[in-house]
C-alpha cells in the first residue's frame, strides 16, 4: 500500500480493497471490511457509522499485517481466528479444517431424521471432529428438539481435540452430553457397536487431487484433514468395514467427494450395504451419502 495513504477509515478501506482486488482476492471489499473491523473491534456496522474517524498509526500498522497475510493466501478465517457455522461461532486455527458451508447441509439432514424419528437415547459417533463444528452445531440443535442424546467426538489430533473442547465451552454445551476423545478409526479395537447415528466429514480428496488444490486450501489446512495421501476412499472402506459389523439399527451420515459416487456404490455394494441414499449439493454434485442398516 502507498506510503502516503489517507488515515480516515473509509479512505484505508477503499484503498485496502484495492489492495486486495489486485493481489487477485475475491470478496476484496468484505474481506477488508471484517479485517478492519478485527482490528478496531467493531461489527460492520460500527464501521460505517464512524466511517470518518481517523485511525491511529498502531491501528493502521495492526491491520497492514493482517492485509500482507491474506494477500499471501492465507485464509481469512485463520486471519481473524473465528468463522460462523451453522449460525454459531467457531474458534479456528490452522490444526483444523475451516468449516464450509456445505457440511452444514450435513448438519441439517441430520436434525431433520432426529425430529422425524422416535429413539429413546440418540447415541450419536462424529468421527474426526475437527473444530467441533459439526457435534457442537448438533448438541444446540437436539437440545431444541428436547431429544435424549449423547455424542462422542473423536479425532486422531490432539491439538484438533483441544481446539473443539474450546468451541463447546464457546457455544455453552453441556460436556456430559458432548464428550470428546482422543481415537483413531484404525485402531484394533474401534467399534461402532454402540451407536445409532454416524456423522463423518473424512478426509476423501485423493493425493493427486490435493497435490492441485488452491494455494489457500494446501498451503494453510491442515493435509491430514484433507486427503488419505491415498485414492480419497481409505476413510469410507474403514467406516463401511465397521458400520456392516454394527449389530444395532444404525445410521450413517457421510459427506463425500463430488466425483466420489461411482466409487463410493462399488465399495457400498462390495461391503454389503445396499440401503443407502445419495443427494446433491446447490451445484448440482452428489455430495452426501446416507447408510442405513
């Protein structure tokens, strides 16, 4: 940014904006605004309404830093160290996934089979949890529902595992209803035997897909949140292995890869789960599978 910039808060967001627009980041203008506004403490609004005030040189320094982060790609969420998920906040840092918009749909399916059926204790497994978004989303979300549920959280991280401990203490949830375990699926003696519902978001881009990724996404996720460092299907083979031992109705919610269904129905018919259902996101790709059994 020019040396000589003006100091008045609407001047260094349009110049920002401009920054970014020509480092070729999308959303330059929102992306500016809720830096700025990570720097000054303010929500959007506060931003406009004092859109004439001067910044102070510690201001203006404080928020060249986060403007030469993302210009280097890293992502805005890891920049202002939150994002919202299902309309709840989420601490974020680099040893878990950003939350995208279309795992809520996942979110959503789920409540919607919840509030439809009738189970004395919903026993809910979410493997590899990540930030929490998806088991904290679905705590506040049954508890509204006044459903008896209980959900484990695992995850092979244990830095991943320290984070969504933070985000359910964050989102007020009850830590008897939403527990968290440091597991691995491999492990010998992993069971689902204990569970009625499946939730899962794995890592399903293959190897050579992640090797092609965006400098934003491979650069700054974390890989091993990403890919198997496989053909995207290692996770999917281990769940499907477990879930055909399940002796108990079960159901299993499973977000997937947008060229994964031709793939994905061999393995289900290979492993014997033939009642199964598969739906598309808003463009178009088939990115849910649901598993019952």
């Amino acid at each position: 940014m020019d040396e000589k910039k003006p100091e008045k808060l609407l001047d260094i967001l349009n110049l920002s904006t401009e920054y970014l627009k020509k480092n070729n980041i999308e959303d330059s203008r929102l992306n500016a605004e809720l830096m700025l506004c990570q720097v000054l403490n303010y929500d959007r609004i506060n931003l406009y309404l004092n859109y004439d005030r001067p910044l102070h040189k510690t201001e203006i320094d404080e928020f060249k830093i986060l403007l030469r982060r993302r210009v280097k790609k890293e992502p805005l969420q890891y920049i202002l160290g939150k994002t919202i998920f299902f309309g709840y906040t989420f601490i974020i840092n680099k040893n878990v996934l950003i939350p995208r918009p279309e795992t809520e749909f996942l979110v959503e399916k789920i409540i919607s089979f919840i509030d439809k059926s009738e189970l004395d204790l919903y026993r809910i497994l979410e493997i590899g949890t990540g930030s929490g978004c998806i088991s904290v989303s679905l705590s506040k979300e049954i508890e509204k529902l006044n459903k008896n549920y209980h959900i484990l959280a695992i995850d092979s991280s244990k830095k991943a595992l320290e984070l969504a401990i933070e985000n359910a203490k964050l989102n007020n949830v009850d830590n008897e209803k939403l527990t968290f375990k440091y597991c691995d699926l491999f492990d010998e003696d992993m069971s689902l035997d204990s569970f009625n519902i499946i939730v899962s978001n794995p890592p399903y881009i293959s190897y050579d897909e992640y090797k092609k990724l965006p400098d934003e996404i491979r650069l700054y996720e974390p890989a091993e949140a990403l890919t198997d460092f496989e053909d995207g299907l290692k996770f999917y083979k281990k769940i499907f292995e477990l879930f055909k031992k399940n002796k108990n109705n079960c159901t299993c919610f499973l977000e997937i890869g947008h060229n994964q269904k031709d793939s994905l129905e061999k393995l289900l018919y290979l492993y014997g789960l033939r009642i199964y259902i598969m739906e598309k996101d808003l463009n178009n790709n088939f990115r849910y599978l649901t598993i019952h059994i």
